[in-house]
C-alpha cells in the first residue's frame, strides 16, 4: 500500500505540472491573441478617427467658404446700395444747386429791376415836391386875391362853410331817421301781427269753458233720499268731507254738485258716483271713500303734470313743480281750464321764440309755468305772477324763466324778450274767441 502511494504521488505531481504548463501555455497564447487583437482595433479606430477628423475638417472649411460668400455677396450688394443711394444724393445736390444758382440769377435781375424803379420813383417824388411847392404857392396866391375880394380870411370862410356843411347834414339825418323810424314801425307791426296770426293758427286750441257745476245722473229719485240721509245726516256728511255744496232739488234723476274749486268738485263727483254704485251710504263709508278717491287723484294729478310736460317738449322739472302743473287742471281762470290755458300759452311761446331766433325752451318752460302761482293754496295771499316768481325760483328755475312768471301782468320789470312773449301770448290765449 505504501509503495503504491509513493508511485501515485510523483505520478500526481508531475500531473499537477504537466497541467499547469499547460494552462500557462494556453493562457499565454489567448492574451497575445487578445493584446494584437487590441492592437489592430486600436490602429482600425485611429484610422478612422483620423479620416473622420479629416472629412470635419474638409466640411468646416467648406462651411466657412460658403459663410465667407455670402458675407461678400452680402458686403457687395449693401456697397452697391449705398454706392447708387450716394450718386442719387450727388444727382439732387446738382440739382439743386442748378435751382439755387437760376434762383439767383432771377434775385439779381430782380434786384436790378427793384433798383431801377427805386431810382424812377425818386425821381417822381422830387418832381412831385417841386409841382406840389409850386401848387402851394399857386393855392396860396389865390387864396389871397379871395380874401381881397370877399373880405375874409381863410380861417373865417372855413368856418363858415363846415357850419353850413354840419347844418345840411343835421337835417338830412333828421329826415331819414324820421323815413327809416317809420318804416320800421311799419314793418314790426306786420311782423308782429303775422307771428299773432301764425301762432295763433299753428296751436290748434280746441277746449271749452269749465263751469263751477258737476251734475249726476241717477237711476231714480229713490236714491236721492238715501243720498240725503235721515234727517240730512248723509248730506251734511259729504260736504264736510268734500267742501263742495250737494244741490238736491226737484229735478228728475239728478243731482247737482257746486263749488268754486274744481279739484274738491271732481273729488266729490267721483266719490259720489261710488256711493251710488255701492249703495252702502252712511256717513263713516262717505269719509273712507272720499278719502280714497282725494288719494287716487292725488297720483293723477302727478301723472298729468308728468304727461302734459311732455307734450310740451320739457325734461328736468323737480317733482313738486310736476305736481303743481298736474293740479292746474283742477284749476280754472275766468272759466277757462288752467292747465289747458298753459299748454297753449307754451305752444304760442315755442311758436314766437322760433321765429323771432330766440329759446324755444325756455319760452315753452315759462310759458307753461307762468301762472304756477295760481294753484298755491288759497291762504297764501299775493298776486299770483309773484307768488309763481318766488315758487319757480324756490325749486331753481331758471332766471330767464322766473322774470317771466313774475313780469306777465307787470308785477315785476321785463328783463328778457321771452318775458314780453310770455306776456303777449297769455293774452292771445284769454282773448282767442271761446277760451272765456
């Protein structure tokens, strides 16, 4: 067994050698083959690294060739340009110094032509001296013989003739002034009367005289019992609410309602006329409906102030001067329907401030407004023009407009042509055949 293992042994070791020279041999060889391997591919990659170097290089330089070209053609053209822009400068600078050089030349014939003249015209004012030193004298010397023969001396005919001159002209002055003042009168009562009558035409007036009496009709004389009340309770009733007179009398199937105010009036008529229809007559159902019915005039009367400002053209009025044209159809002068008297006054106004080129507005505003202070409360005491004058001024009217209310029956100095409008048309209205 021994002897086995000492054969075994060398056997392995020379194994153990054989193949690790082996492996060295073969590894040897491999790492050769790799190194010139590495070798070749590290000289293919240098190559091709020089040649693609070299293809950069070629392609740079023709880049910058090209840049290089384009910045010449580009450097040429703008040359070329300025070139043609500087000869062009060149051409009109001749130009102009062939204009300047003619235009001198014509300045210095001019200045020869004004020389010459300036030296003819020196040479006529001294002849015209000379004639004009012997004119004198010639004047002087007839002068003179005149003084000798009619005994005056210069200054004393002079005198005598401007006061001759100065008398003839007094008088032909006096004389056609006198023509001329005529004439005009003349003319502005003919314009006067054709604006009368063109206004007059154009305002169509067409409104009736109110009365101070309101009559309802009834379904029969059974009501007016009822309307009476027991013992005129009913009656007595209604005129405390309403302040008009309730005429009760034989007339069939109807009843009469008077008074002076005709708000209050149309109060009671309404108010009536409810009853009638309701049936329920008592003194407190009376107070509820005229209480009602004084309420729903009241807004009436603000939309009428608001609509009849509109149908005159007008805008910017404070509301209580609205309410105040509104209550001026519950109102009458000499029988004739205030509000209606108004509008018209304010057509006739607009009419004549166009024709004579003054404010149509403004004479349509004080026209409507100028009897505003009929319609304050009976209290206040006044003329009327004055009490609308402080009213319209109150609610800043305009002054045009304030002179107007307060000037129309002369309470107060004119100060405007539209005050006289206001004035003549106020008249034209009451005296229009009807309107009274």
């Amino acid at each position: 067994m021994l002897q086995e293992i000492y054969v075994l042994v060398p056997l392995i070791v020379i194994l153990c050698a054989a193949t690790f020279y082996l492996g060295w041999f073969m590894q040897n060889k491999v790492t050769k083959g790799k190194i010139n391997s590495a070798e070749e591919q590290s000289k293919r990659i240098i190559a091709d690294g020089e040649k693609a170097a070299l293809n950069i290089k070629k392609e740079k330089l023709l880049e910058v060739r090209d840049e290089w070209y384009k910045k010449k053609q580009e450097f040429d053209q703008d040359y070329q340009a300025k070139k043609n822009k500087l000869k062009s400068f060149e051409k009109q600078l001749q130009d102009k110094e062939e204009v300047i050089g003619k235009r001198i030349d014509e300045y210095a014939k001019k200045e020869k032509s004004i020389n010459k003249l300036e030296n003819d015209y020196n040479n006529k004012l001294t002849s015209l001296g000379d004639k004009e030193t012997k004119l004198d004298g010639l004047i002087q010397e007839q002068n003179n013989k005149l003084e000798n023969i009619s005994g005056l001396t210069a200054e004393e005919a002079k005198t005598i003739l401007m006061n001759n001159l100065i008398d003839e002209t007094k008088m032909q002055s006096a004389t056609k002034l006198k023509e001329i003042r005529d004439e005009m009168k003349l003319e502005a009562k003919k314009l006067a009367r054709n604006l009368i009558v063109q206004a007059i035409q154009r305002s169509a007036a067409d409104h009736s005289v109110e009365t101070t009496v309101s009559v309802l009709n009834i379904q029969s004389d059974e009501l007016k019992g009822r309307i009476i009340g027991k013992e005129g309770r009913n009656v007595r009733a209604f005129e405390a609410a309403t302040g008009v007179d309730v005429i009760v009398d034989d007339t069939p199937e109807a009843i009469t309602i008077s008074g002076f105010d005709p708000f209050r009036r149309e109060v009671a008529k309404i108010a009536m006329e409810r009853l009638i229809s309701d049936g329920r007559i008592h003194p407190t159902r009376i107070e509820e409906v005229v209480e009602k019915v004084r309420k729903e005039l009241e807004e009436e009367i603000i939309r009428v102030g608001e609509n009849s400002i509109i149908e005159c053209g007008l805008h910017g009025l404070h509301p209580e001067m609205v309410r105040y044209v509104g209550r001026m159809k519950y109102r009458t002068s000499y029988g004739q329907n205030l509000l209606q008297h108004s509008i018209e006054v304010a057509h006739l106004c607009g009419i004549m401030a166009v024709e004579l080129g003054l404010d149509p507005v403004m004479a349509k505003r004080a026209g409507l407004l100028h009897d505003i202070g009929k319609v304050i409360d009976r209290e206040v005491e006044g003329p009327h023009a004055i009490l609308g004058y402080e009213l319209a001024k109150k609610y800043k009217e305009h002054p045009v407009v304030c002179n107007a209310i307060g000037a129309h029956h002369e309470d107060m100095e004119m100060e405007t042509p539209i005050a006289v409008i206001v004035q003549a048309c106020d008249a034209i209205s009451g005296a229009r055949p009807g309107a009274r």
